[in-house]
C-alpha cells in the first residue's frame, strides 16, 4: 500500500511540477527561426540594427492581452526606430486554444495592423525555453555583438485595465534605461494574465 | 390547545423551511475585500484543508474547472473552498462577478479582490505564483503545508492535490 501511495505521489509531482523554468535575467538567448503571420521565418539576427528586443508572449484570444493591445501596439512605434523593436510571440497551442491558431493570427495581425513580427511556435521549443507564464508577458532583450542577453522579465506596467492610470510603466522605463546605457532598476515584475496554453508534451 | 398546535405547526415550518435551505446551501453574496482580509483568510485557515482558487470571469478555463470546486464543497467537510475573483484587475465593477454568482447558482464563497497593482502583491499571496489564472492554493490547516498549482483542473486533481498538501513530507519528497 505504502508503495502504490509513494509511486501515486511521484506521478503527481511529475504531473503537476513546471515544465520549465525557463529563462532568468542575465541568460544568454538562443536564437531562434519561427513563422511570422506574412509567411517568412524570422530570426533575431534578421534585425541588423537592434541593440535588442521587446519579445512578448501574446495571443489573439486572452482578455488581458486585448486590454494591453494598443499599448503593444505603442511600444513598437516608441521603441522600434530606437533599436528595440516588438517581436511578438503566440505561447497558446490551437489544439488547447482554437482561437490561438496560425490563420487566427494572420487574421488578428492585419486587423490590428500589426507592423511588428507576430510569430507562431508550432513546436513550443522557444515557448519552453523562454518559459513564459501567461499572456502577454514580456521579456526586454539586450544585444552586445552576437550575444543576445535578458534584462527585463514581467509585466508591461502596472495598470491593466487603463493605461493612463498606470504610474508604473516597467517596460518602457527598463528600455528607457537600455538605451541610457544604464543598468535596469526594476528587472522582474508580476501581472495577473491568462495562463499560457502549452499542448501537452 | 389551539396556541399549541399552532407552536408545533410553526415548529415543523421552521424545521422545514431550515432543511430546505441547508440543502440548497448557503449562498452568500460576492464580497469586495482587501489584500489583508485575504491574507488573513489564508493565515486561517483552523483545521480544514483551504483550497483557494484565483479566477475571473473572463477566464475560460476558470470558469470551466468552477463545478469541480464546487462539487469538492459540498462533498466534504473537511475542505473549505473559496473563490476569489480578479475581475476588478480589467473591470472596476463588480457587477459582472454578482451576476455571474447568481447565474450559475454559485455556492462557495466567493470574494473579489481589490488590491491594485499586482506586483505588489501577487508574491504576497504565494512567491511561486506567476500572476497566470486560473492557478489554485492548497492550505493544509493542521500542518500549514501549502501548494499552489497554476494549471487548470481536471477531474480528479483536486482530491489528488488534497492528499499530497496533506501528505507526509517525506513521502512527498
């Protein structure tokens, strides 16, 4: 009896553990080769002249990310021409989210007028690497020759459901501080958002 | 004589009525509360096993595992479930959460928090706990144990989840 409760109980710390978890502040990034919503596989070192990336986990269906969606939208317009351009990712797998499917994402980007990648990860290896937890959720990348680091995990800023209110703006104050050649204050926060949707492994 | 049965005829009505509404449950109404009313409903949780689950109405897979807690509810006494909604992070009005309650004839109790930025107090609530939803957090009273599961919940998870907050530690380690 004793046995069967000890191999229960394995099997549902196997169960129920994190997959991954996942990139930390100060990690160095793997690039990556995935397919945007246009039909062309894009890499990190497609963008010649970034000094980094606004990487965020995003999708077409999540409540939150539709409440951050302009703000998104915002931070590409502010930060693309100064070398931190928006490199928006889809966490969700279409056979946990329907709405999350490749086609789904052509169609939200060009409603949206997307002009920042918006890539889909039709294995979930770079999703696993990166271990985001829930959408949107942002990763501030820095790059130093080849080497592409983390600066930034977390939040966009500190009001979701109105962004004139927000007082904490944590993305653009980490990138502020990027391109200021200075170290980043804040380098983690938390948001409450929609779980990412893995497919089961 | 008269005044007598009259007692008892009431008597039997309240017996009556009383065993009519414990069988429908208690319900109470949703309830706005702080981040240290939460806390200290956590802090308490006297000798059940608190299974405390984050929410929202928006939230699909929330609102699907919801009958599995409730179900949990009213099957044991030694458990105490609490919903508690984050709603007001994308609506100030708890309208919807109330409606939502009644609708689906909720019977947990169910609190809405509003605390403001969730940064500030997400690790307050459990340091392991990303700020995804739905995500739920295991009390066990009588050892303090806690454990927080950020996934949604299938048939079956929630007693599994239950013997392993309440399980010897060595067992689970």
């Amino acid at each position: 009896m004793k046995k069967l409760i000890v191999l229960c109980l394995a099997v549902l710390l196997v169960a129920f553990s994190p997959a991954n978890k996942g990139y930390e502040v100060g990690d160095k990034v793997t690039d990556f080769k995935l397919k945007n919503v246009d039909g062309k596989m894009v890499s990190l070192a497609d963008y010649k002249d970034a000094k980094g990336f606004i990487v965020i986990f995003d999708c077409n269906t999540c409540p939150v990310s539709k409440a951050y969606n302009d703000r998104i939208i915002g931070l590409n317009e502010k930060y693309a021409s100064k070398g931190y351009p928006v490199v928006a990712i889809n966490p969700n797998s279409p056979e946990v989210s329907a709405g999350d499917s490749f086609d789904e994402m052509v169609r939200y980007a060009r409603k949206k007028g997307y002009e920042f990648a918006y890539l889909y990860d039709e294995s979930q290896e770079v999703i696993r690497r990166f271990g985001p937890t829930n959408t949107p959720h942002v990763f501030v990348l820095t790059r130093s020759g080849s080497d592409v680091k983390v600066a930034y995990i977390g939040a966009i800023d500190d009001n979701t459901r109105d962004a004139s209110a927000a007082t904490k703006r944590y993305v653009e104050a980490a990138v502020d501080e990027l391109i200021a050649g200075k170290p980043v204050t804040t380098t983690r926060t938390k948001a409450v958002g929609c779980g990412v949707k893995l497919k089961s492994a | 004589m008269f005044p007598g049965r009259v007692g008892l005829a009431a008597g039997i009505l309240t017996v009556a009525a009383l065993s009519m509404w414990r069988c429908a449950g208690t319900r109470h109404e949703p309830k706005v509360v702080g981040l240290e009313t939460l806390q200290s409903i956590i802090a308490s949780p006297g000798q059940e096993v608190l299974v405390i689950n984050f929410w929202a109405t928006w939230c699909a897979p929330c609102v699907k595992e919801m009958p599995l807690l409730e179900e949990l509810g009213k099957n044991r006494d030694d458990v105490r479930v609490i919903l508690v909604s984050m709603d007001l992070d994308l609506d100030p009005d708890p309208a919807k959460v109330i409606s939502f309650a009644e609708a689906k004839h909720i019977k947990s109790r169910i609190f809405i928090l509003d605390a403001g930025d969730p940064n500030e107090w997400i690790n307050k609530i459990d340091s392991s706990w990303s700020g995804a939803l739905p995500a739920t957090l295991f009390v066990d009273g009588r050892t303090g144990r806690r454990l927080l599961i950020e996934k949604e919940l299938h048939k079956g998870d929630l007693e599994e989840l239950i013997t392993r907050v309440q399980s010897d530690p060595e067992i689970v380690l």
